[in-house]
C-alpha cells in the first residue's frame, strides 16, 4: 500500500456492516489485506474486493450465530444502536464501562 493507512475504526468500537445484518465489536486491524487465502472464501466477497485498505478482525454475531470475522473497511459503517454485541470472547478482550464502550484489557484470544 502507497502512503500511510489510517483506519477508520478502533479497537472496541461497535460496528456493523454495510449490505448484512452483522454487527461486531472490532478487536485487532491489519492496515491492508494480510490474511493467508483461506480468508479469500470467507471474506466479503459481494463487492469487488480492494486488499489496499484496512481489514479488521470483529468479535461479530448475527441473528444466527457469533463468530469472528475479517473484513474491509469498505464494507463497514460505525453502529449507533448502543446496544451490546453478543459474543461468548467479548469478555476475555473488553470491558465494558457505565456508558457501553468496549474497553481493551490487553488480551489476546491466541
């Protein structure tokens, strides 16, 4: 990637995506496309994908399901719902404080 990445969204922040109903607390960024390629299956796949542009790793959940997900930034929009993410590792990673936000406690899942 040309020039300095900046992303867009932090680590904590609740986001959701822009075409699925996928909401997810962000818990790591990589400033462009690094995964191996058995992320090319599972990544977001409905739009033409740029690897130039920042990936984030989310503790998501759907209407189905929790999961962990790594998608581009063109896909994601901030949340303003304020209501809380479901995921079973939110607490390993977060905190959350009086006002909602997902606080980092310096833990990695690995």
């Amino acid at each position: 990637m040309s020039g300095n990445c900046v992303a867009k969204f932090a680590i904590g922040q609740v986001i959701r995506h822009r075409f699925y109903e996928v909401r997810g607390v962000v818990f790591d960024v990589d400033p462009e496309f690094c995964e191996r390629e058995r992320w090319q299956s599972t990544v977001d796949v409905d739009r033409e994908l740029r690897k130039d542009q920042p990936f984030y790793y989310l503790l998501a959940n759907s209407e189905q399901f929790p999961f962990i997900a790594y998608v581009p930034e063109q896909s994601l929009v901030e949340d303003s719902s304020d209501e809380p993410v479901n995921h079973p590792q939110i607490g390993e990673l977060f905190e959350q404080d009086d006002d909602g936000r997902y606080r980092y406690r310096g833990k990695l899942i690995n």
